[in-house]
C-alpha cells in the first residue's frame, strides 16, 4: 500500500495561533487529491490515535479548490511557553507521512 | 499590492513592476503571534535596520505615485510599544527622504480596568484550549492588546491619513479598509484581503521569488496576480492561502464577521491571472476582539552538548534524572535553591522536537544533542542552573561507564544568557456589547508630516 508522503505533494505543518496545529496535505492534481480523500484513510479516529488528542478535537476538510486535505488539532502545549518545543509547530507533521493509503 | 511580513524582503524589480500598475494601496502584514509572546512581552523590535531600508523602499515608492501606504501588526506583535519603535522609523524616513504625508497610528493596548469590567460581565472566554481568564492574568501582563478589524483602518483613511502604522490587527485587516470605504461588496474585499494578506503566497514557483500579490477589485469579482516577472497565480495558489492558519479554509472569523468562500469559484484567465468570484461576508450580531497578552516568566538561559557514548543510550532516561538530582545538589552548595530554577533537557536524537507526541519510542541515533534550557527568577540563577546540569552531566555515573567525562562539545561553552522569557498570559476572546466600542479601544492617532 503507498504511504502519503509518496502521494502527497507537500504537508504544511503550522500553528492555527498558540492553541491549535494545522497540517494542510496538497497534491499534485484532482486525481491524487481525490484517491487520498477518497481512501477514507485520514480519519478523525487515526488523527486521535496519531496525537494523542480527543477525536471530537479533530477538524478534516477536504479543500478541492487547492486539491488539499486540512487537518486542525489542539495543541496540548501552549505556543512558545516553556514546556513548548517547536514554538511555530513547523515539524510535527512526520507521524502523518506512513498513513498507509489502500487502493480504492 | 501586497509585500509579505516587513523584515522578510521582497524583489524591488517586483515592488517597481507593481507599482507600474498604479496600485491604489500597498500594504503589509507586518506581524504575527507565530514568534511567541516575547515581542509583546519585552515590546522589543528586532532587526529595525533591514525594516527601515523595506521601509524606506516602499513608503518613497507608494508615495510616489499617490497611493497610501498601510501595514498592520507594526514590530510583529503590533503593541503600543512595538507601534512606536516602527512610528519612529517612519518618521526618521519621512524627514531623511523630505516627505511629506498625514500620518496615523492605531493604538491597541487595552486598558486594564476595561478588561476586568468585561470580565466580571462574562464577556471574556477563552480561544482554544487556554485557561479561563483572571483577574490576576490582567494585571501580571506586561501588555494586552485586542486585535483589529478593518474599522479603524476606515476610520484613519476617513481621516485623509496616506501612511497608517496600525498596531494588532487580523491579518486580512490590514487590507480590506480601502476596498469596504470605496463601496467594494463586502465579500469581494475581505475574501481579497484574505487572499493577499501573506503577500508572496498567493503566487507560484513562492517564497523565494520575493514576488508581491496584486489584486485588481471589480463590482462582481477579483482579479489575483503576481508582480514579479515569471512568477504567476494559479487558481490553487490563490485559493489555498484560505487553508493556511484557518480553522476551516471555507470559514475566515473577522471581528465584524465571517468570510464565507464555500461557493467561490477560481479561474484562470491567463497571462498568470486568476479570477475570484462567489465570495461572502456574514456580518456577525456582535463584534469580538481576539486578545493576547504576555506575561513575564523569568530569565532564561541555555548550554548544549553532545553525547556519543553507545553504552549511555540504554540508561539515557535514569542518566538524566541523576544529573539533574546531582546538579540541584550542586546548586544548592552554592546557595541556588530548587525554587529559583527550572531547567528542561531538550534531547535531539530523542525526542527534542515532538517531546511526547514523538511515535519512534526506540532511539536509532548513534548519537544525541542535548540542549539545557533553564529559566530562573535572576539570570545568575539561570546561567548558573544551565552550567552546572550541563557540568554535572560529565561527571554523572552510569552502569558500565568507561569514559571519564560524558559531555562533548565543538567550542568551550558556557551558559549563554537569553533574558527575559515571557508566556502567554492572554489568549481570550471578547465580546463588545455595543457595535461601535471598538472606537472606544481601538484610537487613532493622526500627526502630518
């Protein structure tokens, strides 16, 4: 099964402001955009697991003007206090790049 | 025509070229929360040299031809202070360069005793996960400002004003004033000062061309284009701005409402241009003011090392937690106590970026960097706390040690102090009762040069 990272076209890991992350996945065209969101593999429930966070606290778009998929979670650090680690959350996108993407 | 954040550069051949096409405004979102509470904290500017030459470049430039010159967010975190550290620039540039211009600034600190009246009225909750607001959090913080719709901007060009230095602001803010005062549907001039409000974003190959956004309005529609020769919109580069930093890329939360593009349409129309259509604006029932605040937290200072030590990696975790114990002993000899420090061991080659989020549970590194960040209520207490952890880490046993120190470094160094450390004291929400309050926190102040 083909990993994300081997379809995707670029991940943008941020902060959404000092209390959310954002991982905003494009793709080259409709059609790579439309087997990844098509899959059904990024789901609320894998987000949850990957970070650790509530899954009622997992946003997912599917966003076709930009052939993109975002993904919005909480932080559970504050951004820039000191238990911080990555003040502007520019890599913490790494766990999103093995999802395993099944052919549809 | 829109320059990414002041301080990151940009192509002048770009800024010339857009200029030729005889923008109305330039404009720039000079700031962000994305560097930290400390700018709003220590109301510090960095880097005031290479702002006053972007400076300089762009209000000579936007002058010369007539068009106002606007930027928000002033010295990155827009507080009073950082505003009259960039006021100050502007001034020396408008002397030095004998230009003449109304100037205005827009000041958002927020009065103290406003905020507690809001409080008390529960008028105040919190923006994410972030604990609820006190009493106490208002008066520790070093400053609090309230961010800025497009309404004072209005206000000021009201005013005649040509250059507004404007302090926090949302970042489309900055740019759907002049296009909502000449009559522009709402829509249409916030979903454009959205799209063009991270300047170079909007445009492909990206960053590094220092490309500017130019957006040409229309009664039904706008135009998004790039400056910068070989350098173009896609209408993918144009609608995934809305995607970056948003909690919805359909929904963009203003003070004055929400920018609703679910039902644009992008399309290219060639030579590098695309057409925006479909935009909408929601007015929100009540006005609300996003607020951030810094408070101080201490004096922070850091060391590093290296470890390379195969037989250390099984141990790493106890190893640690020796050396921190022996290192407070250390301290404590020397009359530092436990209460005046903390000290945080960063582990790269661990899980010095993710902390606990990091999947990979079993180290692969065959060897670790290891940053001390230590935060003191003195700076000797910091500087002290982060040589003596690092110190105690050479002489710290661990089961089967042969070497007789641990610690590996390129250059002698010792504990490097950082200053004064600031967190987020504010991160709150507030819900004006009355439509047009936002005048009475948000002034503006006009001064012609």
């Amino acid at each position: 099964m083909p990993l994300l990272r081997e379809v995707a076209n670029s991940i943008r890991a941020t902060n959404n402001g000092a209390t959310r992350r954002s991982f905003d996945i494009m793709f080259d065209d409709v059609g790579d955009f439309e087997r990844v969101w098509g899959s059904g593999a990024i789901t609320p429930d894998l987000i949850s697991r990957l970070y650790t966070v509530p899954v009622a606290d997992v946003r997912i778009f599917g966003f076709p003007p930009a052939n993109a998929i975002k993904i919005v979670i909480p932080r559970k650090v504050v951004a820039g206090s000191p238990d911080d680690t990555d003040i502007d959350g520019k890599q913490q996108h790494a766990p999103l790049l093995d999802i395993e993407i099944p052919d549809t | 025509m829109s320059v990414g954040s002041i301080g990151a550069g940009f192509s002048y051949r770009a800024f010339q070229q857009g200029l030729s096409w005889n923008p109305h405004v330039v404009a720039s979102d000079a700031g962000t929360s994305d560097h930290g509470p400390g700018p709003l904290g220590s109301g510090e500017v960095s880097s005031l040299g290479p702002m006053k030459r972007q400076l300089d470049t762009l209000i000579t430039g936007a002058r010369g031809i007539g068009a106002k010159f606007i930027i928000g967010s002033a010295g990155v975190a827009g507080g009073d202070r950082n505003l009259a550290k960039v006021t100050e620039l502007v001034t020396d540039i408008a002397r030095e360069r004998d230009l003449r211009f109304r100037l205005a600034t827009l000041h958002t600190d927020l009065d103290r005793d406003f905020l507690k009246q809001k409080l008390a009225a529960g008028k105040i909750r919190p923006f994410g996960a972030f604990p609820e607001l006190t009493t106490a959090a208002i008066d520790e913080s070093a400053a609090i400002v309230g961010m800025m719709g497009a309404e004072p901007f209005i206000k000021a060009l009201d005013s005649g004003a040509d250059v507004i230095l404007g302090g926090r602001a949302t970042d489309p803010a900055v740019f759907a004033g002049p296009p909502l005062r000449a009559g522009i549907p709402a829509g249409i001039a916030w979903h454009a000062a959205r799209t063009m409000d991270k300047g170079v974003m909007m445009t492909v190959p990206g960053e590094a061309t220092g490309s500017l956004g130019f957006i040409h309005f229309r009664p039904d529609h706008f135009i998004a284009s790039s400056t910068k020769e070989g350098t173009y919109c896609t209408p993918r580069s144009v609608a995934a701005v809305t995607l970056y930093e948003n909690d919805s890329p359909y929904r963009t939360v203003m003070p004055s409402g929400v920018i609703d593009t679910s039902e644009c349409t992008y399309e290219d129309i060639g030579d590098g241009r695309v057409r925006v259509a479909g935009s909408k604006f929601e007015p929100a029932g009540k006005y609300t003011v996003k607020l951030e605040g810094a408070r101080f937290a201490g004096y922070r200072a850091i060391t590093f090392f290296a470890v390379r030590d195969p037989m250390i990696m099984p141990h790493l975790t106890e190893w640690l937690a020796q050396t921190r114990a022996n290192a407070e002993r250390n301290l404590h000899l020397q009359g530092i106590e436990k209460e005046e420090y903390t000290v945080r061991f960063h582990v790269y080659g661990i899980n010095g970026v993710m902390g606990d989020d990091e999947p990979v549970k079993q180290p692969r590194s065959h060897e670790l960097a290891i940053l001390v960040d230590a935060i003191g209520t003195t700076q000797n207490a910091a500087d002290e706390a982060a040589a003596r952890h690092k110190a105690l880490a050479g002489h710290t046993r661990f089961p089967g040690q042969l070497s007789h120190n641990n610690v590996s470094e390129p250059f002698r160094l010792g504990a490097v102090p950082l200053g004064p450390v600031y967190d987020w004291s504010v991160w709150h929400i507030l819900e004006l009762d009355e439509w047009d309050e936002w005048e009475k926190i948000f002034r503006v102040e006009l001064v012609d040069l």
